[in-house]
C-alpha cells in the first residue's frame, strides 16, 4: 500500500504515512494497515520495535482525511468511526513491542492521537501537536481517547489546547512531558529515532512488555460504548456538517450550537 510504506530492518520495523501531498492525512485503510502491523508484532519475534513517522517535510500526520466524513448521514456512521479509531488505538497501545513516533511538522487530530499511543515521542523543532476540531470541524474525540490524553499530560493542558484549538511547539511540548526528546531538525530527529528504536529494541522484551502492560492496568479503563452520547451530539449537529464544509471549501465555519 503507497499510503503506507513498511519495512524492517535489524529488527525495527519502520512505518511511514506517505501522502505528503496531503500532509499525511489518514485514511481509513491507513489505519487499518498501522494496525495489521502493530498486530503482525505480536507474531513476529524478529520485529523488537517500531518507529512511526511521516513522509515529506510538513507534517507526521494531520489527522483523519476529512473527505471521509462526507458520507456520514446517520448515527451509526458516527460511532462506527469512533469505535474504529478507538479499535486501532488499543491494538497500537497494546502492541508487544516498543512503539516510537518520530514528529516533524503537524501532529494533529489523528495523527495526534497515534502519537499519544506510542510509547515514546521524539520531535524535531517543526512540531505542532493538538486537536484543533474546535475550529475546524466541531467534533469531538471519544471518551477513550480523551482518557489517554489526560494520562499523558493532565486535563489542565487537554482543555486548554481543545478549548483555545491552538497546537502545542516543540519547547512547551519538551517541558511538559509531551515529548521525550527534541531535535534540531528532520535529519538529527530521525537519526536519533533509529537510535532509540534500535536502543530498546536491545532490551529484555518481558521487561518491556510488562512495564507496558503495567502502566495500561493503572490507567482508569472505559466501559465500550461509554461516551457515545457526546458523540453523537457532535457528530450529528449542524454544526459538524457546517464544519466540514467550511474546511473542504477552505473557509470559516460559522458555529450556531446545534
């Protein structure tokens, strides 16, 4: 699949999103192949990690491609969405192995959420980390996902980057523990990606596994289907189908609140 490129080498498998055209916009089968991945991990011995990042020098993943939405006309399309994001979401996060993401550029929406998922995020300067759907599209993100984000960073910092739908940079991100390391450039980040992936590729992968395992069990868990009101108010509003248009069309959306 060209929207996805694979490969593994000495025992790192490297993903990259390849629509830079787009910047790296997902589509569904993108997600579903990130996912067969993380899965086919579990299988293999020989895979000991995996290094996430995107092609092109503008962005890792700038969320779901918005054109998706254009045939939602129900509810059920809204929470089969959600659901599969949320589905993807615990097969990256539940992966055996050390996940990295390697960030230059825009890391949002989606893409955002894949990165919050991974184990460990470096990111060159260039990075812009949030979920601007305040401005942009008036949805919302599942309550799953809105518990991972608090995990990492605390609501303070989730409410105020979805209220104000501003994007996180690269030193306040470094400061708040939103990213692990920061490097100079594209060329220095992916260097040191490799570095770190081929790194705890090395370690005890029982250890590894457990820890993961370990941190999953302490986080307060989401009964499935839990949140699917708030979804749905968003997702079947005016105010979301006004938001998709506004963006596809390239202007701004006018908010009614219903």
């Amino acid at each position: 699949m060209d929207e996805l490129l694979y490969e593994l080498r000495d025992g790192v498998a490297y993903v990259t999103f390849n629509r830079p055209q787009a910047r790296n916009a997902l589509t569904f089968a993108m997600y579903e192949r990130l996912a067969e991945i993380c899965k086919q991990a579990n299988a293999e011995r020989a895979i000991r990690a995996i290094l996430i990042t995107g092609a092109g020098d503008k962005a890792f993943a700038a969320g779901t491609d918005i054109s998706q939405f254009r045939t939602f006309d129900k509810e059920q399309d809204a929470l089969d969405y959600e659901a599969r994001i949320d589905r993807v979401m615990n097969v990256i996060e539940r992966c055996r192995v050390p996940t990295i993401a390697a960030i230059h550029g825009a890391c949002t929406g989606g893409g955002a959420s894949i990165a919050a998922c991974c184990d460990l995020r470096i990111a060159s300067r260039t990075m812009k980390y949030g979920f601007p759907v305040a401005r942009t599209l008036g949805n919302c993100l599942s309550l799953a996902s809105y518990s991972r984000l608090v995990y990492l960073v605390g609501p303070g910092l989730v409410k105020d980057i979805v209220f104000r739908a501003r994007l996180v940079e690269a030193d306040e991100a470094l400061a708040k523990g939103l990213i692990n390391e920061l490097c100079d450039d594209q060329a220095s980040l992916m260097q040191r990606a490799e570095e770190i992936a081929r790194l705890v590729a090395s370690h005890a992968p029982l250890t590894l596994q457990a820890t993961k395992e370990a941190l999953l069990r302490l986080r307060p868990s989401v009964a499935h289907g839990e949140g699917n009101d708030l979804v749905l108010r968003c997702y079947m509003s005016e105010d979301f189908r006004e938001g998709m248009e506004a963006f596809l069309n390239k202007r701004k959306p006018v908010w009614k609140g219903k």
